[in-house]
C-alpha cells in the first residue's frame, strides 16, 4: 500500500487549454479568464486583461458581462472605437443590458471632451 495518497496529476498548460478547444462554446467556463482580466484591471494592466477577456469571449460567447469588461479595458486603453463596437455587439445580442449604455455614455464624454 502507497503511504503517500493517490497520485495527483500535474497542471499542464497544453492540457488544459487543449480541453477548453473541445468544450467551447460552452456556457459554463471562460469565468477564470474573466476574473484574471477584472484583476488585471484593478492592477492598471490593461493589455493583459483584454486579452483575458477575449479569450473568455471566445470561450463563452453567452455572458454579456465578459463582452462589457472588455470594452472597459479597450477605453482605458483609449481605444474608444474599438469599445464603442465592442458595445454595438453587446446592444445586438442584449438590449436591456444597462451597464452597456452607461459605459457607453463614459467613453462618449471622454471622447468627445478629447476632440
């Protein structure tokens, strides 16, 4: 009898990403990608949360909230036509999500007092 428990397996990053390509898109994972970029948010690294919540975009394309972080990190980026785009989908697929139209009123203002 092994003393030392049952074998555990070690973390592989080809592994897992590998099994988020058979799952997607699936309603039920990208939230690890998602709370990674909000992190990365509040730590002003702002490239690294777009790209986190891209790849949650991508992974689960059915959660508005994923779709609207990212055009906060492209306005703090002042990438405000690329936000507001990113907002134009959100608008297409989620008419009554209110955040949308108050990041858009923010990223209005500051691109237009910047003209």
């Amino acid at each position: 009898m092994d003393k030392r428990g049952p074998k555990q397996q070690r973390w592989d990053a080809a592994s897992a990403r590998a099994r988020e390509e058979l799952l997607r898109p699936c309603p039920y994972i990208g939230f690890d990608h998602d709370r990674i970029g909000v992190h990365c948010l509040s730590r002003e690294a702002y490239g690294i949360a777009e790209r986190s919540f891209r790849r949650a975009i991508w992974l689960n394309p059915y959660k508005p909230g994923f779709h609207h972080h990212l055009a906060y990190a492209l306005f703090r980026q002042k990438r405000h036509k690329e936000a507001l785009g990113v907002l134009d989908e959100l608008r297409e697929k989620w008419p009554d999500f209110v955040q949308e139209r108050e990041l858009r009123e923010a990223i209005l203002q500051t691109w237009n007092a910047g003209k």
